[in-house]
C-alpha cells in the first residue's frame, strides 16, 4: 500500500495519542497534534477512512483498523530505532533525534529498519524511555505511569520515560540530569507557583507542573506500599 507522509504523520500521531489510553482519539486533539487546521485534518482522516486505514463516524471519534494500527507501530518502530540509533553512535543529545527520526522514518524500508535493529542489539526502549514495537508489532496498551505530579511529598521514584514533544525542554531537562533511570525524590509542590521541587543526586531542583506531567515514573516499593496502606486506610 502506497502511502503519502502526510499519511503516515496522521497514522502516527492516531496511535501515539493512543498509546496510553484505549480508547479513540477526537479530532481536536488529533489537530492539536498535528498543527494543521480542523478542515484539513478532516479531509486527512477521511482520506485514510476511504483507504480502510482509520474508523471516524461523522462527528464521531477516529481510532485505527488493524491494518491502520499494524502501519502505525511500522513508523514508531522505524522512528525511535533511529532516534537510538542517532545517540548511540552519531553523538546526537535526546533533544536533537526527534526532528531528524521524522524526517528520515519515511525514507527507511523495513529490511533496513530490521538490520538496524539487530545491529543496536534489539533495544526495548529509544532514548527518550519510550517502548519500541517489536518486528511483529505486537505492542499492546499498556497502563499509564505515574508521573512526577501524581507523587506526593516525600515520595522517591525511578524516571522511565520523558515526552519528547518539545525538544527545549528536553534539553532543559537533560542539564538537569532528569534522564530515564535517574532516581529522584520529590521535596514538595509549590502549588501557588505551579512548581514541584525535587532532590536529584543531593541537589535541589525546581521544575513546572506541567513538565513534571510528561516525566513518567516509578515509585519506589516503599512509596507504593506507603500509598496503598494511605488509600486502604481512608477506605475504611
């Protein structure tokens, strides 16, 4: 199937709005991810519809067919093997592979994308923490993580994975030392400033709410089991 790269950006950003969460997109938020107008991004899924790719009753939600999907999770495989690829051995930082790994992830065959693979040693995750779809993409959805806004006061946790929708703020974050497998602890919320202060290797470091959202993680045992034992207690 002979498909345009706009095609596949809309395919792609289909699934990674669906990653976390089963349940089918609404065009708005397919829009917003695109950055295209509303008009366009209809006439976009409806092409896609028409090619037995996408499902969109009209003025209903967009979600992916099974061939849609299985094309989908070939772009997310090729892009983030590229993106490790790109850190691992052409020195690029986390924060300059996105751009590079969209432009190159619709030139790539499959036979290239497989040999690039077993070449990186079959990684599980890209650099940005984020889970790459094996060759028969069988990557189901999973939970959604906590992340750094969800913890309380007091609460330590492993990084797993950080959005990688804004390179300045990965950048940011990386001269920070916030990288997937950092422990940190949280100090506190500043809720009138919007800020959670955190403890990352003995320092201090203060960052926006909202960017403590894109920061996936995993709370220590102690912590979950501290939480579990809070909310059993409030339940009773």
């Amino acid at each position: 199937m002979g498909l345009s790269t706009s095609h596949e950006d809309y395919l792609r950003a289909i699934w990674k709005l669906n990653e976390w969460q089963d349940h089918p997109v609404t065009s708005g938020e397919l829009t917003r991810a695109l950055g295209l107008s509303p008009s366009t991004v209809s006439e976009g899924v409806q092409r896609l519809v028409t090619m037995g790719l996408v499902r969109h009753a009209r003025y209903g939600k967009i979600s992916l067919t099974e061939e849609g999907r299985m094309q989908a999770l070939r772009l997310v495989r090729a892009h983030r093997l590229i993106e490790t690829a790109l850190v691992m051995w052409l020195g690029y930082s986390w924060d300059e592979v996105h751009e590079e790994a969209e432009h190159l992830e619709h030139a790539v065959s499959e036979t290239f994308v497989c040999r690039l693979d077993a070449a990186l040693g079959h990684p599980r995750y890209d650099p940005h923490g984020d889970r790459i779809p094996p060759p028969d993409a069988s990557l189901p959805h999973a939970d959604p993580p906590a992340t750094l806004a969800d913890l309380d006061e007091g609460a330590d946790c492993a990084i797993l994975r950080v959005a990688d929708d804004d390179s300045r703020v990965l950048k940011e974050l990386s001269d920070l030392g916030l990288l997937p497998g950092v422990r940190v602890a949280v100090r506190g919320t500043r809720h009138g400033l919007g800020m959670v202060s955190l403890d990352v290797a003995g320092h201090r470091v203060d960052i926006p709410k909202s960017v403590a959202a894109a920061i996936a993680v995993e709370p220590s045992q102690r912590h979950a089991a501290d939480q579990a034992h809070s909310t059993k207690t409030q339940s009773t």
